[in-house]
C-alpha cells in the first residue's frame, strides 16, 4: 500500500532559485537562508521518498485569465521548466507519476472534489524552487530529481480562492486515495509558497513574523482550527501574497492525526527574513510508524 510518511513545507521564492542558479548561495545575503534547509536536504536523502505530491501555486505561467482553475492535477509524464522571462530555470524537467496520479484523481473526485486534470503543464518557481530546496543543486541534462513528482496547482492569484477549510478537507481526501493505491510507495505531500509577503500597493515589503509564527505554531497543533480563517486575515494580516499559505493546509490535512492517528513529529522548524520581499518558513512533520 502506498503510504503519506511525512510532509513538507517551504516557501518558494523566485530569487532563492536564482541565488542557487547563479552560484551565490554562500554570500552573506542568502547564507542563512539555506543553512535552514541543510537539515532537511540531508534527511531527504535518509528517507527517499517515491513521490512527493507537491501543492504550489502558478504564478500565471501554466494558466492566465483564459483558463483559472482552483484545484489542478497534472496525471503527466513529465512537466518541462516554464520560462518565468528570464529562459527557464536550467534544473533537470520534472517526471510525474501518471499511475498513482489518475488513481488519486479518481479517488478524490469520487470522494466529491472536482479537480481538473492536466496533462500539460509547465512548471514555474512555484514547485521547482522548493525541490532546489530540498534536493539542492541539479544539472539539467546529467541529473534528474531523484523523486516522481505530482503537481496541484492551486489557484491562490485570481480571487476567488478556496478556503483554508477547502484545502483542509482535500487533503484529507488526498491522504485516502494514496492509501487506497496498491503499490509500496513511499509519497511525501508538500504544501509550499508563503509565509508573509506582499509584492504590490501600499503595503509592499510587508512582513508578520508574529503572525507568521503564530501560523506554524497552529499548523502544527491545531490544523483543523486553523483551517477556519478566512481569506480576508490572510490578506490583512499575511499581505496579499501571504495566502499561498492555504496550501500548506493541504499537505497538513493528508498527516495521520487529522484521521485519527498519532501527532506527527516536528523533524524540522525553521523561519527567516529577508529573503527577497518573503519571509521564510519551513517544517517537516513525519508520521509515526505504527
Ligand atoms: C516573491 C515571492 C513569491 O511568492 C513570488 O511568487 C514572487 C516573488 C518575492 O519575495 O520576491
Ligand atoms: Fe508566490
């Protein structure tokens, strides 16, 4: 059986992959921000999960105002590197896992989520700045990304958003379709963009570090709570951008303890500012073997 044994969670800021593409990761600037990510990439490495299931948002790459929708599964093969304006980030293309994919598909829109289903899609910062993250550098041609990846994009740009209580609930749904997959595989769910940030208007640069705390203090013990807020408080307390933080829900509804089981293990905590005009976060929870 497949199983969810921990999730992920990171900002996705763009110039953290320009910082690592451009070879300046060791430069004051930037040096702390990747020293809160040594610990998970080493533990990436022990654990070697299959598949992550990574929930990110476009950045008005893959979709635009022609076509908005709020939940999309790529069932691809493979995704190529979108062109963000600067040619695409040169890290290697990013392999899906079409079986389990169309399985979590099925399940999840049989379990009254009406996802949309991709088969094309490239990719921006969204999801490759966080697998950089955890994966470190990789060459385009001789590497590949040592995980299958299925993307969610989640449309957290054109108001209206899901809910928190949405994402929630589909995470929860998430975690009931890998486990109803009959292979072994070992799949990671990760929740990325945030923590507080606001690139426009006249709140530019806005930052909340008490409230962004506060959030992963939350996220950690009382998810379903948390699931409760509003769009608005993110937008007012977070900054605009700060909303990409109702992915993060979805990763932390599929965990065992949102079903019943034990509270999952807090591997990793991590929060930093600056970087770019984003604070960043990141925590790893794992689930408890039973
Ligand atoms: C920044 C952060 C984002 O989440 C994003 O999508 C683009 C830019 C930033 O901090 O610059
Ligand atoms: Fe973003």
């Amino acid at each position: 059986m497949a199983r969810i044994t921990a999730s992920v969670y990171t900002s996705h800021v763009p110039a953290i992959g320009a910082a690592l593409d451009l070879g300046k990761t060791h430069e004051p600037y930037w040096q702390p921000v990747f020293k809160g990510y040594e610990f998970g990439k080493r533990w990436i490495a022990e654990r070697k999960p299959d598949v992550v299931f990574l929930v990110y948002n476009d950045h008005a790459s893959a979709f635009s105002m022609a076509l908005i929708p709020t939940f999309a599964i790529g069932t691809a093969a493979s995704y190529e590197i979108a062109d963000e304006g600067f040619g695409p980030r040169p890290v290697p293309r990013v392999e899906g896992h079409p079986e389990l994919a169309w399985h979590i598909a099925q399940s999840v829109i049989q379990d009254d989520f009406d996802l949309t289903i991709v088969n094309e899609m490239p990719v921006d910062h969204g999801l490759t700045v966080p697998l950089s993250l955890m994966f470190g550098e990789r060459h385009p041609e001789r590497d590949a990304w040592p995980v299958k990846v299925i993307p969610l994009a989640v449309n957290v740009v054109q108001y209206p958003v899901p809910s928190g209580r949405r994402c929630f609930q589909l995470g929860q749904a998430i975690r009931r379709a890998v486990e109803s997959f009959g292979p072994d595989l070992n799949v990671q769910i990760w929740g990325t963009g945030g923590m507080s940030h606001q690139l426009q208007g006249a709140r530019a640069g806005l930052i909340n570090r008490e409230w962004d705390n506060r959030f992963l203090d939350r996220l950690i013990h009382e998810p379903a709570e948390l699931a409760q807020l509003h769009a608005l408080d993110y937008v007012r307390e977070a900054g605009s951008e700060g909303i990409e933080l109702v992915m993060w829900l979805i990763a932390r509804g599929a965990m065992a303890d949102v079903a019943g089981g034990p509270a999952p293990h807090v591997a990793q905590r991590f929060y930093h500012v600056p970087a770019s005009n984003t604070a960043v976060g990141h925590l790893i929870l794992e689930n408890l073997r039973d």
